[in-house]
C-alpha cells in the first residue's frame, strides 16, 4: 500500500493529537509523532513495535492493517477510562506542545500500565474468561470487523487458541475466510502460521488451495520472519519461498567462526531459539535506530542504545539482550551468520528425522507429532565431524541409504521408545491437571454462591434503608441492628479454628477469584462475643458507680455514635474526599474511650483490644477507597467499602455493648 493511497488517514498522533505523525506502533494500532515515537522505543518492542511510514519496509497488508485499525478509533481501547469518565479526566491527556517529561508519563501509565485501556468484568473464572475470549476471537475473524477482534486480542484473548469444536485456530478460520487484514492482525499478536488443526492441515495448507497466492506467499513469510530478516541484514536479500528456497546464506564476505559455530551447534533447541530472538531483536533495533537518525526532527531526542528490560525474561537474559549492544556491527553480522549457517542445520536434520519416522511408521495409522528433531539430536557435536555448512551439504542418494540403513532403523527405534515415555508422562500429567481443575471449578462454584448471596443482602439492606427516608448508613442502630447476623459470617467454623490474633492483618483479596485466605479467616466476631459474655458471667462487678466516671464514658460513646455516621455519610459522597477525616476521628474517640474505661472495668480489655485493632485497619482502608475511586477500579472500591462498612458495624456493636451494659449496672 503506497503512501498517496493512505493520505485519507487520520494522520495524527494517537497519544498527543501532533498533526505530524509519521511512525506507528504495529500492535497497538495507533499512529505516533516523533516525540512519543522516541518514548514509545524507550519502552521495548514487546510493549510497542514502532516502524516509520515513510522509511521503513512494509507488507502491504500489515499497513493496510495499522491505517485501518488507526481510522476506526483503535485508539479508544488504550483511553477508554478517559472518554467514558468525561471531560474532567481528558485533562490528563498531554497536548503536542506539552513537554516530554509530561508525555512520557502519560505513555507509560496509557501503553505499559494499561491504566485506561477498556477492560471487561467478568464474573467466571480465569479460564472460563479465556474460553470465551477465544471463542469470540474464532467467530469474529471470520467477518472484515478487523476493530472487534483487536479488542479482543487487547483484553488478553489468545491468537492460538484451539476451539475444541470447531478443531480450528482463529488463524485457520481467517484463512479459510480469506480475510488478509485479520490474518495479519493474528500474525502481529503472535499466531503460528504452522499449528494444525483436527485434520492435520495448517492454515498455510488451507491458504495454497486458494485461488489468490498471495496470503499463502505472506504466511509463509511469516513463517520464516526470523531468518529471512537476518538474510536481508548481511546482504540485501531474502530467500525465494516460492521456489521452495526458503534459507538464504551470502556466499561471499563472510567467514564462519569455528568456535563460535561449534557453541552454537551444542544449544539446546529451546536456548538457540532464545538466542536467535534476542538478536532478531538487536537487529530491529539497529536498523530502527539508523532510520530514526535519518530523521531530522530526531537529533535532540533520546536514543535507545541498548534493548529494553523486558519483565517478562529472566535477569541473566534481560543483561544478555543489552550485552548485544556491545557488538560492533562486523562482530553482529559474523554471530547473525553464524546463526543462520546453523539453523540450516537444524532444519535439515529435523527433516531427516521426519523422514525416518515416515519410513517406519508406514504402516502405522496413528500419525507421529514429533515434526522437530528433539534437543538430543543438538546436545553433542563430535570433534571429528567439521560443522555443516552449504558447501558441505551431503547428496541425496547418500541422504536416502542412510535412511534405510540398519543403524537409521535403530536410532529411529530409540526415538520412538522415548515419545512412547514422553507420552506416557503426558498422559500422567494431563489427568493431575484435570483433577486440579475440577477442585477449581468447584471452588469458583462456591465463591459465585456467597457472592450471589452477599450481593442480595446488600441489596435488600439498601432497600430497606431507602424505604425508611434515610441513607441506609446514617443510623447507628441500622449499622447495629439490621447489617446481617454474625452467624451468616462464620456458618460451618468451628471454634478450634478461631484465631483472631493471627488474622487481625490479613487484608481482603483484590479479587474474588483468588485465594480466599483472608476471608475464610475473618475475625470471628459471633465467636469472641460469646467468650466475652461467658467472661463478663463469671460474676463481673459494676464499677459504673462514680457519676463522674459514668458521664466520661457516655461522653465517648456518644462521640464514637457520631463519627461512625459521619464515617458511614463520607463513604457515600461521590468523591469520598472526607473518608480518611472520618476515619481519623473515628480512631480519636475509640482511643479516648480506651484510656478511660479500662481504669474503671478491666474486665473490657479484650473488647476494648479489639475495638483498638478495628480502628487501626479503618484508616488504610479509606486511604485504599479514596484512591480506588479516583482511578475507576470499581472492583476495588467495592471491596473497600465493603471492608469499612464490616469494620463501622462491629466498632457501633462494641460501642453499643458498652452502653447497655453501663444502662444495666446503672
């Protein structure tokens, strides 16, 4: 797709609103300015893939793919908190002549945190959520709607997600369905052009039957990315795949390292492969960084002189991948020339293997899947044998009398035997993991059932408090009285396993869906009521007598009443501004009450322990609340409300104890 063919995109930066946006990030769909350009690379490749529209290489498809993506409003995803919380929010989106200190944090909260990408609340566990994002991935790429499946590849939708029914990837359903613009949205996010489906078919397969080649020529392509992009690194030039040549080596100046190529040959597939990625990921770097000097707008603008941390690798490989940068660039051309001479080797040997299982298992109707010679093939190289290059490549006819060799027959025996083991512990596994899945299927049953049932009760005492003409939490005898029974709290515990002391720090799961340690360990507060009726029967005696002392207590208790209410109103206003006030007097009057009570009742130590312990938890839960509500996590501030609001009824229970047991002694 030429440049004048895209002049009706809206080419402005998706992160500033710049009018000269002349890069785009790949993944994210959005155009950029040279300012959030510089950024964005600041970031790392696996969390923005930048290219230039004017100077870098594009397939046609994929920039068809990012201006269709831009123009649709792609860009909405990452803001979403933003325009859906109105203006008042749009004032944290930087402007073009804002300076780069404010735009770049601005890009780092919007495309590394996700701070206001659109997210969806889904009341299903983990993998029921990912079901059901790759069952609408399979359905949506099947249709041009390109914006509805980037959606879901953003809320974490897997691009190779194997529909059990269908037998199918969304790669093979985009293929199939002929889409090229959904074929390379899949392919940005990682889709394996090689995985088969039921019938043993790749979407490559399903993309040659059809009439027009091209979306097979670019599966390909993909297919071989790594490869084909260090070829066009040392020479200029890509391998011909549609003449089946698909591994390009320059024949002239360059010169193999033997000792390097000998390290190489010894790797494992896994950590070659590691290796190959990493400097695939120099190399972009490079030849990103050569055309972003081109630019004259670029030379008072950071440069990235090295790869990015990525959280996701090891340390040892994060410093290994900047390491890279160290490499002059005669130094990472011979490693990249290396590389390829090996990988070669690789995929030669990885046919013979293939075709040695072939000759053996001809009259076997199960189908092998072993299609990559395993890390044993890799593990040794022998001293005597020279290192494979395309000079010393072997002949076919020597090819085809080893394979019918006695020795070939027995090697192939040996793989097998080991797939049969491999197999076997797979099979082990595969059950263990059932059987854990069905615990967690049974657990999420379970914690859905109380959240159903939470949820009405809330809903019914919101009801009843409206029904009355009041807030619902204005009242301390509502708090006291009409908050639920204690004993819906700990049905089915046992007093064995009543330990307040060691769960008075455990805080509430951010989530419903993970361990519910914290709440299948609340204070067990119907428990610790009757231990302390049990040690107030033992015949404590009233020591209300002095009028004086009686008049301080009641003074503290009237006070609690008070900022309890105000505590419970605070909570309830739109912008919870007052909540950590609320909670701060909260705290006053209960630690006044406890240096005055206890010197006149000892026997209200532990109730006043606990109403100490209460109240130290009040404050971090009304700082949590007012900052779960200015950044929208609505989950959050629920959880947190609901925590006050436990905290609010059981200190208005304690406190309304106290004075009605002052009442009956006086």
């Amino acid at each position: 797709m030429s440049r004048t063919k895209s002049k009706h995109n809206i080419e402005v930066c998706g992160d500033c609103g710049a009018l000269d946006a002349t890069w785009a990030s790949v993944n994210k769909g959005i155009l950029l300015c040279t300012q959030c350009c510089s950024i964005h690379r600041s970031l790392g490749r696996h969390i923005s893939h930048v290219k230039s529209l004017l100077k870098s290489t594009w397939h046609p498809n994929q920039l068809n793919m990012v201006c269709t993506l831009n123009n649709n409003g792609a860009n909405n995803i990452w803001e979403h908190a933003l325009l859906e919380n109105g203006a008042k929010l749009m004032k944290k989106k930087p402007n073009a002549k804002d300076p780069i200190s404010v735009k770049h944090e601005y890009i780092k909260q919007k495309h590394l945190q996700c701070a206001y990408a659109f997210r969806e609340n889904y009341e299903d566990g983990l993998m029921s959520v990912e079901n059901e994002l790759g069952k609408q991935l399979h359905a949506s790429v099947r249709t041009p709607n390109l914006e509805t499946s980037f959606r879901l590849l953003a809320l974490g939708a897997d691009p190779n997600y194997f529909h059990d029914e269908k037998g199918s990837t969304p790669l093979h359903v985009a293929t199939k369905s002929d889409q090229k613009l959904q074929v390379e949205l899949l392919l940005v996010y990682g889709a394996d052009p090689s995985c088969p489906d039921n019938h043993g078919k790749t979407p490559i397969e399903y993309a040659r039957a059809l009439p027009n080649k091209d979306l097979a020529n670019r599966l390909v392509e993909s297919q071989y990315e790594v490869t084909d992009t260090f070829s066009y690194y040392l020479s200029l030039r890509k391998p011909d795949h549609i003449n089946g040549n698909h591994f390009y080596i320059p024949q002239t100046g360059f010169k193999s390292n033997a000792l390097s190529l000998t390290k190489l040959q010894k790797l494992s597939n896994h950590v070659f492969e590691e290796l190959a990625m990493d400097v695939y990921d120099e190399v972009d770097r490079r030849e990103t960084e050569a055309i972003w000097l081109s630019c004259a707008d670029t030379t008072e603008l950071n440069d990235v002189p090295f790869l990015p941390v990525d959280n996701t690798l090891s340390t040892t490989r994060n410093q290994g991948r900047q390491k890279l940068a160290r490499f002059s660039t005669p130094e990472l051309k011979s490693l990249v020339y290396d590389i390829l001479i090996d990988t070669q080797r690789r995929q030669m040997v990885s046919d013979k293997s293939n075709m040695q299982l072939r000759e053996v298992s001809t009259l076997d109707e199960d189908p092998l899947y072993d299609s990559v010679a395993s890390d044993d093939d890799y593990a040794v190289v022998p001293d005597d044998e020279p290192p494979t290059s395309p000079q010393t490549e072997k002949s076919p006819s020597n090819d085809k009398d080893s394979i019918i060799s006695i020795d070939s027959i027995n090697k192939t025996n040996q793989i097998l035997e080991q797939l049969t083991k491999q197999l076997k512990n797979s099979d082990n596994t595969i059950t263990d993991l059932r059987q854990e899945v069905l615990k967690l299927r049974h657990c999420v049953k379970q914690l859905q059932t109380e959240n159903t049932e939470l949820k009405g009760r809330l809903s019914h005492s919101k009801f009843s408090s409206r029904a009355n003409g009041d807030s619902g939490f204005d009242s301390l005898e509502y708090i006291a009285e009409n908050h639920g029974s204690d004993e819906g709290l700990t049905n089915g515990i046992s007093a064995d396993e009543i330990d307040f002391r060691k769960n008075k720090k455990t805080q509430r799961p951010s989530s419903m869906y993970e361990t519910r340690e914290g709440i299948s360990k609340v204070p067990y507060w119907h428990a610790m009521k009757n231990q302390m009726k049990q040690n107030d029967s033992r015949g404590t005696q009233s020591l209300y007598s002095s009028p004086q002392n009686r008049e301080t207590i009641l003074q503290c208790t009237e006070q609690i009443t008070r900022t309890i209410q105000e505590l419970c109103k605070a909570i309830q206003e739109p912008d919870k501004e007052e909540c950590v006030t609320s909670a701060e007097k909260v705290k006053v009057s209960v630690v006044r009450l406890a240096s005055v009570l206890p010197k006149v009742l000892e026997t209200e130590a532990d109730r006043l322990k606990l109403m100490v312990e209460l109240v130290s938890r009040l404050q971090p839960e009304c700082s949590a609340l007012q900052i779960s509500n200015q950044t929208s996590d609505m989950k959050s501030v629920e959880q947190h409300f609901g925590n006050i609001r436990d905290i609010a009824f059981h200190l208005a229970k304690f406190t309304k104890d106290i004075v009605t047991k002052y009442s009956s002694n006086h």
